[in-house]
C-alpha cells in the first residue's frame, strides 16, 4: 500500500485557517486520498476524500496537488473542537479490500 | 440515528478470562470493521464484514481473537484466552458499503490484568 507522511504535530490560533499537508509520493492512480480526524477519546470521524480534483465539504477543503503527490487538508476557521489527530489515508478501489490503514497522523492544537 | 452502538464500554479483566465485545452497527450499513487502537501500534483494522460475511481478518492478532456477524444488525469480537498484551481500545465502525466512509462507535477500552 501506498504510505503517506504527516507532520507530527502542529498549532493554530483558534479563528484562523489552517493547512494541515498530507505527502504521498508513491500514490497511485486507482489510490483514494481520505482525511479522518480522532477528537479525545472518541472514535476517528470522516472528514473528507477525493481522487484528483479539489473537495469542499461542510468540515472542509482538500486541494490535490496536480501530480497527485500531496494533497492539504483544509479549516476554514479552526476552532477550539477542531484540536484532534488528522489522519491522511490512501485506499486503492481496485485492490479487492476496503480497509484503511491508519499512519500516526497529525496532532493539532488549537490555541484559544 | 444512535450511531454504532460498542458494549461494554470498559472491560477490565483477568489474564485468562474470555472477553466478548459487542457491535451494533448503523441500521442500514452493510460493512462492518473492528480496530484496535494502543499507544505502539496506533489503529489497525483486525477484521471487516460485508453483508456479514468476513471478507479480510489479515489484522487478526492470533488464534485467541475470533469474531462473528450473525446477522447485520450484531457483531462480537471474542478473546480466549485474554492476555495483558490485548490491552487496548477496540473501536467497530460501519459503512452503507464497502467503499463508503466509516462511521466509528465510541469504542471499547479493555484492560487486562
């Protein structure tokens, strides 16, 4: 499987945009691109995914880097509820399995 | 809609003992995956189902760990013998389908003594 790198952490002033980027230079063509988040002590949540084009959703924005080698994830406006684990995933649709395989992601703290 | 239902939601029990952790999934989903969450190895897909048949268990730990759907609305995770290594929060989450996003239960954290 196509593997991603994340930062391991990053900061945001509550109110501010934030990108959270996602690398993934091995990807290939049939790979999905998903974003979950894991608030404390809950379960991870869907967030967002696409292939090739950017996505806008209620949570928010993922723009896909034309080579599709990175992709961001973006907040519009973070808020205090925001600060979790982002977890950028790749899934392949053609690979005959539909599981998800979670790397350490990123930590974001948000500052109030 | 209550979302995925996990039972318990703590389990502490005793190096031997068997645990069952039980998963009722969104009505309507036809897939249904239980991971498990430590601190060393993060969150790993042990098993999914489609339509409840198994369809890839390759993250089942051992032969201790077992798990059915016998039908869509009901899922166990069973563990005999319980180790202390099995130690961990055990989340199930369900999809409409395969491919479709997962929403993920609260989660069940096992302690093993």
């Amino acid at each position: 499987d196509a593997k991603t790198t994340q930062p391991n952490s990053m900061e945001s002033n509550e109110e501010e945009p934030v990108h959270l980027p996602c690398n993934h230079s091995t990807i290939s063509g049939t790979d999905y691109i998903h974003w979950y988040r894991q608030l404390p002590s809950q379960g991870p949540e869907y967030v967002i995914h696409g292939l090739t084009s950017n996505v806008n959703n209620r949570m928010a924005s993922l723009a896909i880097a034309e080579d599709r080698k990175s992709s961001t994830l973006i907040l519009h406006r973070a808020t205090l509820r925001d600060a979790a684990v982002y977890y950028c995933i790749l899934r392949d649709v053609t690979s005959g399995t539909y599981k998800y395989i979670f790397g350490t992601g990123t930590r974001l703290k948000v500052l109030a | 809609d209550a979302g995925v239902i996990q039972s318990p939601r703590h389990e502490v029990t005793e190096m031997g003992q068997e645990v069952t952790l039980r998963c009722k999934p969104i009505s309507g989903h036809n897939s249904l995956f239980w991971y498990r969450q430590t601190m060393m190895r993060g969150l790993e897909l042990l098993i999914y189902f489609n339509n409840n048949v198994p369809i890839d268990d390759s993250g089942m730990p051992e032969d201790r760990f077992s798990a059915k759907m016998p039908n869509a609305s009901f899922s166990t995770l069973k563990i005999q013998p319980s180790e202390p290594r099995d130690s961990a929060v055990y989340f199930c989450a369900s999809s409409r389908a395969e491919h479709n996003e997962q929403f993920f239960g609260p989660g069940t954290r096992l302690t093993v003594l």
